[in-house]
C-alpha cells in the first residue's frame, strides 16, 4: 500500500495519567475500523457516547467518539477521534487495537504532514501547531495561533503578489522590445518597486520578531568569581535559583532559568566564575561556561564595580555576540544606577538592591530587537528568517541591477528566486527532506 494511503493512528494526549485520553485514526481505512471497534459510525461531528471494543470484540474502555468524515476534517481525510479514560494501559489497548485492524503507527508529526499535503494548511501554518503547543508566554501562544490562522501566510503571499506583478511587468517588456519601454523612465514599475521594498522591510522586521518570540533570547552571565553573577540571576528571575555566598566560586556548574521580559521569552545562564589556576572542577565548569557563550544571543560581562575594570573582555566571546558590560555593587560605591552616559553598553546597578535592574531589562529587550506588536504579532523560525533574507537578497540585487546597468533581465531573474525564496516559507517550493526535517521535531499524535 502506498504510505500515503496508510491509514495511521496515535495517542493525540501526552504520555502518562489523566482524566481522558485521546486516541487519533486518519486515513482510507478510519471508517471500518471504526465500525469494528464501535459496533457502527456515529453522527459526523456528533459527540457520541460508545463501548470501544478490540479486534476480538471484547470491551476496552468506554467514553466519547467524534468522526469527521473526510475531506473536512484537519488531515483532510476520514478521521476518527477515541475520547476515553487517560491511562497509559488504556490508551495503549485502544491504539493497538485499531492497529490489529489495519492501521500503523502514525510517525512524529503525521497528521499535520497530511493536513499540509491534502492542502488543508500551509507549511508555515503546520509549522505553527508545534509552535502554539511548545509556545513559552502568552504572547507566544497568541501570535503562534495567529500563524495558525494564516496571519504569517497571508503576509507572505502578498509580497509574493507584489513580485508577480513586477515580474509580468518587466518579463512583457523583455518580450516585446519592440514597445521599446524604458525600465528606468516606467513609473508604475519604479513605483511598484519602491513599494515592493517598503513590504520586505516591515516583513523582515516583523518576522525576526516573531522568530524572537517563538525561540526566546538565550543571555549568559559571565565574569570573574565574586562578581555576582548569580546575585543578578536570581534578581533578574524573581527566584533563589543559585547559592550565593561571599565565597568566590560557589557556581561550579550551568544554572538555566526562563523568565519572561514583557512577553519576550529569555533564557538565563549562570556559569562558573573565569579566573586563573582554577581547580579541577572550576575547570570543568570554566569550559562549560566558554561552551554557552558560543551559543548565546547575547552576554552578560559582570563587573565588581569595586575593583578595576576588566581589560580581557573579548577574549571568551565570539565575533556577532552582543556584550553588555554590567557594573555591579554600586551599592558600595554610591554610582548612579542606569546606562552609562558615555557608553550604553555599560549598565552600572545592584544586584542586592535592584537598582538599574530595569535598565538592564530594557537594554535586554533592545538587543533582541523585540516589539510587543500585539494582534499584528506572529511565530516565526528561522529558516523563515533566512529564507525571507534571501528573498530580500535578491530583490535588491535586482533592484541594483536594473539603476546601474538598466539589466531587466537580471532584474527578471532575481525577482523570479526572490519569489522562489518566498515559497520554501509556505512550501510552495520546498524539498521532501525540508519537509521530513520539519515534521519530525512533532510530537507524535499531532
């Protein structure tokens, strides 16, 4: 049998114990299966009350059954959903059962990936049930539903509208050259242009808040022992998530903590101080600590605003990484809380006090680029980021193309991959191995 006629069943509940369970049948075979373990079909989207029974027809679990005959219903095909009691035991009997019928294991992400192939969703909307399930904030699952609902794609495909109409405008005028048309002397073409750029520009904007609000911002906390790195970790998170005592070195390994920065997700990391002739275990969480810095977003240099500045910042951190140098203790110098006025990347404040805290978040929210775009927000990932940056790439090549060399041929093609870059966003252009990446990183049952 073809895969994509499979008929595939999974728990659509997460593993463990609860008051109900829900078991998912999709496919060619949902309707028969269903008669075998329900006795006959329900009403279509009629929350019906059945027995279920197994292969041999014995009784199973009882509870709620929905059928949604297909091709209206999430995959697109015949559904069948087995509401019962949420035990492991049971879910697994039920599933096992419809197995012993004629289904197979649904695969990470199966009945999204159908929803997408029978065109019921796009690529990007798929992309955005796994995102409003693993979504950290409010703000997060807000603007992952609003990708759900096709706010993200709609926005896309306008733009690849625009790129449309500017490609059968150039592409007629490289057909007929006898019109003898001037690329630089068409107004609706330069005026068409020059709105094209307007759209990737708050596209680019608002997309690589989105990709921001989806992944959260992943800051790491570094400086010398006694600093007070985990004095700001545990101010910044509201908690006593690290010790802290007047003994330098007490953090020997990573502390993570999540808060949340007016509904932008922000990962902290607390590590081990950096200093020389360190012991064993320093050094061991003195090179856990050089690992996190190569993957952080941005970096926390915390100064002792009592000794001397540091003059060996950069040597730990990688070039792209964004560095905050944080004076701490000035409640024992008596500086003025807040940014530096020379220099912004300088916060002077107290972890002990809170003083220049909000500061410090505010400098935080600045470096992630991140705006609380209220309903216009939406999730976005970042192959989306840089699949629009290419778009953008080539467009403006383009663009360059057609003001330096009066090239509408160059400008032809790079609109033309520009639009193409557009469509691997909502899968309109896009690879089985893009698509089995994406998929696999479902839970299995959605």
């Amino acid at each position: 049998m073809n895969e994509a006629m499979d008929t595939i069943v999974a728990a659509a509940t997460p593993p463990g114990t609860g008051g109900v369970g829900i078991v998912r049948i999709s496919g060619p075979a949902a309707e028969h299966i269903a008669c075998r373990m329900l006795g006959s079909l329900p009403e279509p989207r009629m929350a019906t009350h059945r027995v279920f029974r197994g292969a041999d027809g014995s009784e199973l679990d009882s509870g709620i059954v929905l059928y949604f005959p297909g091709p209206a219903s999430f995959t697109g095909e015949t559904v069948i959903e087995l509401h019962g009691h949420g035990g492991p035991v049971v879910i697994s009997l039920l599933v096992n059962a419809a197995i012993a019928l004629g289904a197979r294991p649904a695969e990470p992400g199966e009945f999204t990936k159908r929803a997408f192939l029978n065109e019921k969703i796009d690529l990007a909307q798929a992309e955005a049930v796994a995102d409003l399930i693993g979504s950290g904030t409010e703000q997060a699952a807000r603007a992952a539903l609003r990708s759900l609902s096709g706010v993200f794609s709609s926005a896309i495909e306008q733009t690849a509208e625009q790129l449309t109409q500017l490609r059968m405008q150039v592409e007629a005028a490289i057909d007929f050259p006898e019109e003898e048309i001037d690329f630089l002397a068409d107004e609706d073409l330069q005026a068409g242009i020059a709105r094209c750029a307007q759209t990737f520009a708050k596209l680019l904007s608002q997309t690589r808040n989105g990709r921001v609000l989806r992944d959260g911002y992943r800051v790491v906390i570094v400086g010398k022992p006694n600093a007070g790195k985990s004095s700001l970790m545990n101010r910044l998170s509201g908690e006593d998530t690290a010790i802290v005592t007047e003994i330098a070195g007490t953090t020997r390994d990573i502390l993570r903590e999540q808060i949340s920065i007016d509904g932008l997700a922000v990962e902290l990391v607390d590590t081990a101080g950096l200093r020389e002739n360190p012991d064993r275990i320093e050094a061991e969480g003195m090179r856990r600590a050089r690992a996190a810095i190569t993957s952080a977003d941005a970096v926390l240099w915390i100064q002792d605003a009592t000794e001397a500045a540091a003059s060996d910042i950069g040597e730990d951190i990688g070039a792209g990484v964004s560095v905050t140098i944080v004076r701490n203790k000035i409640d024992l110098t008596e500086e003025c809380a807040g940014v530096d006025a020379d220099d912004d990347t300088v916060i002077r404040l107290s972890a002990k006090t809170g003083d220049g805290i909000d500061a410090l978040r505010t400098r935080l929210r600045e470096l992630a680029g991140y705006k609380d775009l209220g309903e216009g927000a939406f999730t976005a990932r970042r192959r989306h980021v840089e699949a629009l940056n290419r778009a953008a790439v080539h467009f403006e090549s383009g663009r360059r193309a057609l003001e330096e060399r009066h090239a509408g041929e160059i400008l032809a093609e790079e609109l033309r991959l520009a639009h193409q870059a557009l469509g691997e966003i909502t899968g309109a252009t896009s690879s089985d191995d893009l698509l089995g990446q994406i998929f696999s990183e479902f839970c299995i049952g959605k």
